[in-house]
C-alpha cells in the first residue's frame, strides 16, 4: 500500500497551525468544564453521580446527557483527562468535517446503549467519549494512505492500547458497557466516514512528468494538481 505524504503546503500553513491550536483550546476547555463540575459538585456534596445512566428506567434517561460530564472521584476524572486532551485535540484537528458527526454520536450514543442494555446500575463518566475517540482515531488511520492519519493512529495505540481490556467485565465498578458501546460507535463512524478529511497530498515531479507523457483520453488535457 502506497502511503502518501500531505501537501506542505497545506500541513504546515497558518490556517493549519491556527487549526491545531483551535482544536487544542476546545479540547482543554472541555476538560476545564468537567473539572470544574467536579470540583463543584464535591464542594458541595451535591451527589451528582446520581444522575448517571440508570438502565431501563425513566429517571435515568437524563443520564444519557449528564453521565459523560460526572466522575466518581478525582482519580477518575484524571483517568481520563489525558486521553481526552490528546483523542479530542487529533479529532478536530485531523478530522474537523467528520467530528461534527463523532462527537455527538459517541457522547451520546454509548448512553442510549447502556439505557437499553446495561447492567442494572449507575452508569457515568467520561470514558465512553475516550473509547469513542480513540477507536476511531485508530481505524480511521488504518482505512487512510495519509502519514498524518496513520501516525495518530499509532500514537492513541502506544499510549492507550490497554484500554481494550476495558470492554470486558473483568473490573468491578468499571462501566463495560458503555466503554465497548463507545468503541462499537468509533470503529463504525471510522468506516462510514472515511472518505472525509482527506488532505491533499503531495505531488511529485515524476508525476507531473508521467502525466505529461501520458495521452489524455478523446484529446482532453492531462489533470494536474492546481498550484
């Protein structure tokens, strides 16, 4: 398989530097939101884990929005702070067009699952989000001849690859369900949406020159990349 390098200049231009640092922010502030909420929330004894996703019941439907923004305790929010800030930075970087369509679909799709499906119990925290991201980081790299995209996809591998252990039931008190109905989601929307977010790639002299040499079909003029 032949794996093509983007266009520089579209890589390394302005509008892509202010791209990542755009992606980077939206990342952050999404974490900064959940921090806070904890921080709130156990200040004040408020109980909020109580408005996770309770399968099968009516109340608990409130949880398929609530439940990704609370966190058991401290170590469960930072459990997943890092993979959110590195996942949801390459999503939006990488794949602007397509994550107006992952994000929504793995905050909320995981949720409707586990209500249906789930293990009668509370459901909450931001993890399905980062199986969602990350899955899809990772397929959408293995479907694409892009250096960027597979380089991503390598990168969420060597950092998070255990996380597949967590779409078993082997670990007490960890949502499986919602971690592997996440994952599901990813790996689908990596399939559905692959042909989106495709850079340009780089052309090199030999093509131009092989196009050149090459006749175009009922006399038209060879394509070349416009420059």
């Amino acid at each position: 398989m032949h794996i093509h390098a983007p266009d520089p200049s579209y890589t390394v231009s302005v509008d892509a530097h202010a791209n990542f640092r755009a992606a980077m922010l939206v990342a952050f502030a999404f974490v900064a939101v959940l921090a806070v909420i904890h921080a709130v929330g156990a200040w004040l004894g408020l109980g909020l884990q109580r408005f996770g996703v309770h399968p099968r019941d009516v109340a608990g439907l409130a949880g398929i929005v609530a439940a990704p923004l609370l966190h058991g305790d401290l170590a469960h929010l930072v459990s997943n702070a890092l993979p959110l800030l590195v996942a949801g930075t390459a999503l939006l970087h990488l794949y602007p067009d397509s994550s107006r369509i992952v994000l929504p679909a793995v905050y909320v799709a995981p949720g409707v699952a586990v209500w249906l499906f789930g293990r009668d119990s509370l459901h909450f925290g931001a993890s399905g989000l980062v199986y969602g991201l990350v899955s899809y980081i990772f397929v959408a790299g293995l479907l694409r001849r892009d250096r960027r995209a597979i380089a991503a996809s390598l990168l969420v591998a060597f950092m998070y690859g255990t996380l597949v252990w967590g779409v078993f039931p082997i670990k007490v008190g960890v949502s499986w369900e919602t971690h592997l109905a996440a994952a599901i989601i990813g790996v689908v929307l990596a399939i559905a949406l692959r042909h989106r977010d495709v850079p340009p790639r780089k052309r090199y002299s030999w093509e131009d020159e092989e196009d050149e040499a090459s006749p175009a079909p009922d006399g038209e003029e060879p394509w070349r990349e416009p420059t």
